[in-house]
C-alpha cells in the first residue's frame, strides 16, 4: 500500500519499543549479510536511551508502524570547533521503500546535528549500493572518498 510521506512522523525511539526495532534492526544486518552477538544489540539499544551516550535513534512510524530508522553519533573533530555528525545506520522496511521515508530519516538527522550546533552530518555507503546511492545523490554531495578499514 503506498505511504504518504507527509503522514510519517519522525521520532526518536522509547526505550519501550525495542520490540518494533529488532525485526528491523534483524533485517538490516541481513541487508549486510551479518549477524551481531546478542549482547552487542542488547548494548547498543541500552545506549540509545543512556543520556550519558552521544548515541541516538530516530525512527519514522507511518500509520503509527515503525517503518525506518536511522542510528546517528556526535564526535569531536579536529576541523572545527563543533562536533560532526555520522549517520552510521540508515533501514527502511522493504515494504515502505520509495515513498520518502529514507529521505525524511535523513533530513530529520540533519535537523537534530543543526539543534546539536554540528558543522557536518556524514555517512559511508557500498558502491555498489545503488538504490541507497539514488537518494543520497540528491540530498548530500559525494567527494569521492574511499574507505580503509583494519579489523582488530
Ligand atoms: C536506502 C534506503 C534507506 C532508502 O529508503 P527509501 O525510503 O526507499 O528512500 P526514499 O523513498 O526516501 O528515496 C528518496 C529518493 O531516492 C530515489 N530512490 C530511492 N530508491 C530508488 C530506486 N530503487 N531507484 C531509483 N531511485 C530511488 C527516489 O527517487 C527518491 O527520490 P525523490 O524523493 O526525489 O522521489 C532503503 O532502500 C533501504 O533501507 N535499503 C536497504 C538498507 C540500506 O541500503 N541502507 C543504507 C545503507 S548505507
């Protein structure tokens, strides 16, 4: 069923919802082709709700369904006097895709780096990932940057 996006509402997500999150949370590891120890999520969603954690989640409900989420951090940078904002995880159920939800989960992080007096909001994609690079194409700028990663 098509989805109004001016209809969804962006929020952050209670601590007492985390039984609407996990399936999505689970579908996104799957879209990654990963799986998390079960204490690394447990961990995870209790810092989303610890004030002292500079963790956070927005999600987007349409017709009050949690449909999409985004997990965002602040961090200190060396290139400015403010923090930066990184948009680390980015889902929206397969059902609710094209509608604007992405999109909105975005726009919403960016609006709470702005309240937070963050300079910049970034993230990191695959290549690859075509259908998430279509949206982020229109709304942030790429500067071609590539990713070096050591697993320790
Ligand atoms: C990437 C993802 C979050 C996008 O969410 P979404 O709600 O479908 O995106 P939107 O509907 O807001 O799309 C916004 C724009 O991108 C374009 N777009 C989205 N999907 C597209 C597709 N498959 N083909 C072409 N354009 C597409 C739309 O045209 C839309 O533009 P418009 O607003 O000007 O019409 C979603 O596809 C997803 O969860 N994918 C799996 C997980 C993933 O890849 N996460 C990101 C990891 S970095």
């Amino acid at each position: 069923m098509a989805i109004d996006s001016k209809t969804v509402v962006i929020r952050p997500v209670g601590d007492d919802e985390r039984a609407a999150w996990e399936p999505l949370w689970d579908g996104y590891l799957t879209f990654y082709k990963t799986a998390l120890a079960q204490d690394v999520s447990d961990g995870t969603w209790q810092r989303f709700h610890d004030t002292a954690e500079p963790l956070f989640i927005l999600g987007a409900y349409a017709d009050g369904k949690l449909s999409g989420f985004a997990h965002y951090l602040f961090h200190r940078s060396t290139w400015a006097p403010s923090s930066y904002c990184y948009l680390e995880d980015l889902f929206v159920a397969e059902g609710a895709r094209g509608f604007g939800i992405g999109r909105a989960l975005i726009e919403a992080v960016y609006e709470k780096a702005r309240a937070a007096n963050s300079s910049r909001v970034y993230w990191l994609t695959n290549e690859t990932n075509a259908q998430a690079r279509a949206l982020y194409d229109k709304i942030a700028d790429n500067l071609g940057f590539i990713q070096y990663r050591k697993v320790l």
